[in-house]
C-alpha cells in the first residue's frame, strides 16, 4: 500500500472515531439550562397552547424530544409563538434555538435565510377549504374568488402560482395573525381559506362552528416538506436535530414505543442496540449522553406514537399517515442509519 493510501486511511479511521466538539448553540443551552424553541402561535395537532398555557402537538412534541436528548428531561424547553413573518429573524438573531413551526424547507430558505432544515416531519402539501354552501367541488371552479391567507408564507407564493398559471383571478385577503385569518373566513370575508391541508383540517375541527358547513378541496396545489430549522454555522447542533428525527423514525421501525423501550434494552438486534445506547458510541458521536435515543423514546414517543397522538385518526385532525408512513408502508419517512 503507498503512503497516500496509508495517510488517507489513518485519516478516514480518526474521523470515524472522534466525537462531536461542542458548537456554540448546544453550549449556550447548557448554560441556560433549557432549549428555547420557537413554534407557531396556535395550530391545533402541531402547536396550540390551552388555556393554563400548556402547549401540545406534533411540532411541540419535537422540542420536547430535542430536550429529552440534551437534557434526559423532555420537560427542559420553552416556547416562543411565532407569527410566520417573526420565525426567520427570531432564528437568525439567537432568539430561538431552533424553529419547529410547521415550516416548508425551499431553496431560499435554505440559502440566502441561511438557514439549515432536518428531514421534514410532515409531509404536506397546500390546499383550499370553502363553505360547503358555495357548492364548489375542485380549485378551477375558483375563479374570481376571495381568498384568506397569511403573508410572508409560501402559501401566499403558491396561491398566486396556481391561479396565474390556470388563468384565473382571485382577490387575496391577506392577514398575518391566524386567529385573526381563521376568523376572517368563517365570518364570511373571504370565500376560501388556504394553507397546508393539515392546517385546514386543524381549523375545520377545532375551529369551525359546524365542520359539516365547511369542505376541504380535493386539489393539491403544492409540496410542503415541513421540517425543523436552525442557524448556518453550528453543524453539531444541526446534527443533534436531524438524529433526534431518524431515531424516532428507526424506533417506530423496529417496534420500539415509549411503553416498550425499557424491555427493548434486552434486545440483541444491533440496531436497537445502539439506537438506545446498549451498545456503541452513538451519542458521544452527537456530543450526547449515550442514552440520547432512549430518553426521547421513553419520554415523547417514536414517530408513529407521535403522529398518532396529535394528529391522527383518533384526534379531531382524524389524519391518515399517507405520505407520512413509513417507507416500509409505501411513506417518505425514511430513517438513515444510526451506525
């Protein structure tokens, strides 16, 4: 073997077998003693708070298993509600440590927001909801409608896309606020209130005064892989993000659940091992305990704990797993290898 060889070899096994350097994120919330996430104002099923203040959902859900992988307590995080046009600039600037608010990943946001997305956490798309009364059945009836929506959202890109690409015209109703959007719509403003179909569905249940008096379009205008953010520049904190998702992926596939993981410690499949600490250096990798994945399972749940708690057929969101199945399942979520 030449000495390249034997240099790029010994180079290739020291990168194997270091261990994440603390980032300045993940230091600045040990010091604090707490992650601050920031999260939507009220989305019923990803993030709502109730009326004593405590919040629930799918994306509340992921900050309370970002905790339980630092800290080993899920209960070590606050939240900060977010108007759509407050989540970048709350990130950019160290408000927040990371924004876990039902947000579509682009190529804009990606770069030019400087920002990095983990693996989405939902798989979405945009769509429209209507009185039932107007008796339309699909988006190119539309035509000359009134249309609430958020601003600084690609919800609003999208919604202009798909009338000017059909010839159609619209007249938007553009209201940042969601409560204040929602109660537009239903107080008869607008005709049609678009934004992600998980969001409409959250409103239709939670919100509207009769849900039968209200009908979500069959019509997917857009893609909207909602996923987890945090700042450029600390890519061990980005790391941390992106694993506490394929952990919770990995464990629902191989049938490790909050209720089961303590039993599943016996397990002699090598993956379970290292997913929940028993064997390998998973964690000293992230900068972690190597107990990481095992405390967000105990404490939060695995994916498919997660989705069904706060959005699924057994909640007044009443949604199918559809994209958001697992790859096994014919999904998108797929987890990468926890090796």
């Amino acid at each position: 073997m030449n000495a390249k060889l034997l240099v790029a070899g010994a180079a290739l096994t020291l990168g194997m077998t270091s261990v994440a350097h603390a980032g300045p994120t993940l230091d600045a919330i040990k010091s604090r003693g707490s992650l601050q996430c920031g999260v939507n104002t009220g989305l019923p099923g990803f993030s709502n708070p109730d009326s004593q203040g405590n919040w629930t959902g799918l994306d509340v859900d992921y900050c309370q298993a970002y905790a339980a992988a630092l800290f080993g307590d899920a209960n070590k995080v606050s939240y900060t509600p977010l108007s759509a046009q407050q989540r970048f600039t709350a990130l950019q600037s160290g408000e927040v440590d990371v924004l876990a608010r039902n947000t579509t990943h682009s190529l804009q946001r990606d770069t030019a927001l400087g920002l990095n997305f983990a693996p989405p956490n939902y798989y979405d798309g945009q769509g429209f909801m209507v009185p039932t009364a107007l008796g339309v059945t699909k988006g190119s009836e539309l035509d000359g409608a009134t249309v609430c929506v958020q601003p600084g959202t690609t919800t609003e890109l999208n919604l202009a896309d798909y009338f000017r690409a059909r010839g159609m015209n619209f007249q938007p109703v553009v209201i940042e606020a969601f409560d204040e959007v929602n109660a537009a719509y239903f107080s008869g403003r607008c005709d049609v209130l678009t934004t992600d179909i998980s969001g409409l569905a959250g409103v239709r249940a939670t919100l509207a005064p009769n849900p039968d008096d209200h009908i979500i379009l069959p019509d997917v205008v857009s893609k909207e892989p909602l996923a987890p953010a945090v700042r450029h520049g600390d890519d061990q904190w980005y790391d941390i993000i992106k694993w506490v998702h394929h952990a919770m992926v990995e464990a629902e596939e191989k049938g490790v659940t909050s209720e089961n993981v303590d039993e599943m410690l016996k397990s002699t499949d090598p993956t379970i091992q290292r997913l929940l600490g028993v064997s390998g250096d998973m964690g000293a990798q992230l900068g972690l305990d190597n107990k990481w994945a095992y405390n967000v399972i105990k404490q939060v749940g695995n994916y498919g704990e997660v989705f069904a708690n706060n959005v699924g057929m057994e909640t007044p969101l009443k949604l199918e797993r559809g994209q958001n199945a697992l790859w096994t399942n014919g999904g998108l979520q797929y987890a990468a290898p926890i090796r």
